[in-house]
C-alpha cells in the first residue's frame, strides 16, 4: 500500500509561485502514474494534471496549460507541482493521487485509488 503526504501549500499573492510536493511511502510507486486534482469551496474536484511513471507524458487541464509543470523523482519518491502565475481562482485543496494499476496518465480521478490528504492553496487578489 502507498501512502500520501502533499506539502507547500500556503497563502500567496496573485502572479507569485508556489511548488506543491507529495511524497510517497509503504510500498513503492515508480510504476505508477500519478496526478494533481484541486477542489474549491462548493465545487467538484477537478483535475489539474498528470504524469507517467517515468514522467516521459504530462498532460494538463486547459485552466492551468502554461503556468503549471508536473514532474517526478521516482528517488525520492516524490511528485512535485511546480505552479506560477497563481490567479485568485487557482484557490482549493489540492490532492496528489496513484494509479496503481497503470503507468500511463489519466484525467478522470475515478481511475486513480490512491489519494493524499490534500494541501490548501490560496491566492489573494
């Protein structure tokens, strides 16, 4: 069984950066595909991107193309989110997630069974 643990969330200003991590422990997950989901207050989870195992594919939501990057060190067992230009609705709890029976990306969060806590991410204006 992988567990989760997503960290660097935080409170910042509008245009500013931030760079989400989750870091994997129990079993290891380097033959697995990994995603980025967000949730905001009232609405549905979303995605937000997603990465294979070897971190080769990345694919992203259309709200987040060119400002987010997604990568990898199966090392150090980590999924990183690197995200810039942060705008106001970019605000949610962002959760980290595994595919255990893939490698390959994935946009519906109903392929992935594995889930991380969540980080809050808030972006003032």
């Amino acid at each position: 069984q992988v567990r989760l643990a997503e960290s660097g969330g935080g409170l910042v200003q509008a245009g500013n950066s931030l760079r989400l991590s989750c870091h994997a422990t129990g079993r290891s997950f380097s033959d697995h595909a990994m995603g980025w989901f967000r949730q905001a207050p009232g609405k549905e989870r979303e995605f937000v991107g997603t990465i294979s195992w070897i971190g080769a594919t990345t694919i992203y939501a259309d709200s987040v193309k060119g400002r987010f990057t997604i990568s990898r060190d199966n090392g150090q067992n980590t999924v990183f989110l690197e995200m810039s230009n942060l705008k106001p609705e970019d605000t949610a709890v962002y959760y980290c997630a595994g595919r255990s029976g893939s490698k390959y990306p994935g946009v519906r969060a109903s392929l992935y069974d594995y889930w991380g806590q969540g980080t809050q991410v808030t972006v003032s204006s």
